[in-house]
C-alpha cells in the first residue's frame, strides 16, 4: 500500500512524498496516523541535524490514531481502536506506519481532538519518575518550564511523593504557566528573589532531585550546582543531542546519581505505555492542554520552522493528517 509522509529532503526544506506500507506481521499493528507530535528531535532532523542515516528522510516518533489491521498474535488492541504510539519506529509522520503492538495503548473511544492525544514524550517523562524513585519529602528542582518541562510538574505536583517543588525558568510567559501549576517555588533563576534562592539550596546542601530541561548550558550548569552534597540525583532531560562537559569531581565526590529519560534507558519501557495512558485518564497529567500550534502535514514545512525557532507563544506543535 502507498502512504503519503513527511520528508526532509535537504535541511529545512520539507516535501510530501509516498512510502510503501507493508501488512503488519504476526505481531504488529497498522495504524492510519490521524495525528503526530513535532519533538525536540523533529526540529534538530528539520535542520538536517542528528540525522538517522543520509537525506532524505521520514521523521516523527509521537503518533497518534487508528488502528486499521492487527497481525495474527495480537490481543492487547483490535481494528478500529483509537490508540497512541510510543517507540517502534521514527517514521511515523506518514498516513499509516506499521508497529509492534507493545508500542501502543488505547486512548478513549470518543476521541475527536487527536492532537491532544500525543502522549509519547508524557511516557518519558513517566519512565523518568519511575526511575528515579521519588522519595516522600524529596526536594525536588526544575530547570526548564518548556512542553517536557511542564509535562515533569504535572507529574511531580500531581502523582508524586515529592515534598517541595522549585521550578528555575527564564522566560516570562512560562513562569507564569509554570506558577498554574502551584509549585512551592518558581523563579526566574537570574532575579534578585532567584539568586537567594539559588544560595538558600545550595547552603542547606543541596536538592534531592534535580531535573534539566533547560535546553542551554546555561541551565545545564545551574541544575548540576544545585544537586545535594550526598548521594543526590541528577536528571539529563533535554541533553540527548549534544555535547556537554562536566567536571566530575563533584558528581564523584557527592556521590551523584545520574538519570537519563531515553526509552534506552529501561528494558522494560513498554510497560510504561500503558500506565501512561491510566495516568493521563486519571488527570495526573494532561498534555493536551500544552498543545499550542496545530497544522496540516501539507504545511509541515511552517510548523516545523517554528518548532526551531520557538516563538513566544510556543510550546507543543503538533501535525495532523
């Protein structure tokens, strides 16, 4: 079968062009894509950066839609369910993508707004508080208020045991977003009022818990200074397509813990996928409501450049089909 994709074709520039869609095997599902996520990752292949394998390509990896046929061993979903995709393929931005029927979960049955749906990047953000074992009266610090950002607090202040909550964010508009969320602290980290706070931390030893999805060096500096001074944990959530340098003495000599959210990360993954989506049923988060710029796949191209260059209204893009 023919399906129309996205494909980058030399950086920054986006042409629709046809793929072939195989029937699913013994243990795969064909979905007909309704609705796919724009990742941090879209943005670096837009540019023609981080790339799989030589241009061109087929990129996107936050699927949400249909399910249109089943292999022959599938149970968990059957034809016509309404279903999210999270792992299994990097070419989901296509009309129909076949994959392993553990890579998806059911969404509800009355759904509409597909958009709202991508759930995938809330899945790394569950596999990240599943792994890094939140204690009750954690203190817990965030660098970084954007979409994966936000997507932490939702889980830190709404299905965790965390304790105090500090978020770090520069930019006016998110603090302010950030602040709808009712974290105990939330500062600009650069303020008159974020500078003491920063010395309150690090003068009472440092936090628990602290989580980068920050997207800068800058940042990245910050959330590392602020770990504790014994046996803390340290959160990698937006350094996964760059270089970074660290001097190691203090992580060594704090005895740091260092976590990375990559699906990689966990063997085990896929359960997630389905927790995620009870998780989303029961309100502890809600993506949808971080979506912010919707297009058509025949105007990837726009959307696209502003995921690169993150206008001030911006936070989530998504591509339906």
């Amino acid at each position: 079968m023919k399906a129309e994709a996205v494909w980058i074709v030399e950086p920054k520039k986006v042409e629709i062009r046809t793929i072939d869609i195989p029937e699913p095997a013994h243990d795969e599902v064909q979905i007909e894509t309704m609705a796919c996520g724009i990742c941090a990752w879209d943005a670096y292949l837009y540019q023609g950066i981080s790339a799989p394998g030589p241009l061109p390509y087929v990129i996107g990896h936050e699927a949400v839609g249909i399910v249109r046929k089943v292999g022959d061993l599938v149970t968990n979903v059957k034809p016509g369910d309404k279903v999210f995709c999270a792992s299994g393929s990097n070419e989901m931005m296509a009309q129909y993508v076949n994959l392993r029927h553990d890579c998806v979960a059911k969404i509800p049955s009355d759904t509409e707004d597909y958009a709202r749906w991508v759930l995938e990047p809330t899945v790394c953000v569950v596999n990240l508080l599943h792994k890094t074992h939140i204690e009750p009266g954690d203190q817990v610090v965030l660098v970084g208020a954007g979409y994966m950002g936000s997507l932490t607090l939702q889980g830190l202040l709404n299905g965790s045991p965390a304790g105090s909550v500090t978020v770090f964010e520069k930019r006016p508009e998110r603090i302010e977003m950030a602040k709808s969320y009712h974290p105990e602290f939330c500062f600009d980290p650069y303020s008159e009022e974020g500078k003491a706070h920063r010395e309150r931390i690090r003068e009472q030893g440092g936090a628990d818990i602290v989580i980068d999805f920050s997207g800068s060096d800058s940042g990245y500096d910050l959330a590392s200074s602020l770990t504790s001074d014994l046996g803390g944990k340290f959160v990698l959530g937006s350094w996964h397509r760059n270089e970074k340098t660290f001097d190691g003495t203090r992580w060594h000599m704090s005895g740091l813990t260092v976590y990375n959210l990559s699906p990689m990360s966990n063997r085990n993954y896929t359960e997630m996928i389905p927790r995620t989506a009870e998780l989303v049923r029961r309100g502890v988060f809600n993506p949808g409501s971080l979506v912010t710029h919707v297009a058509d796949y025949h105007d990837a191209a726009k959307i696209l450049a502003q995921s690169v260059e993150k206008p001030k209204d911006y936070i989530k893009g998504v591509i339906t089909f």
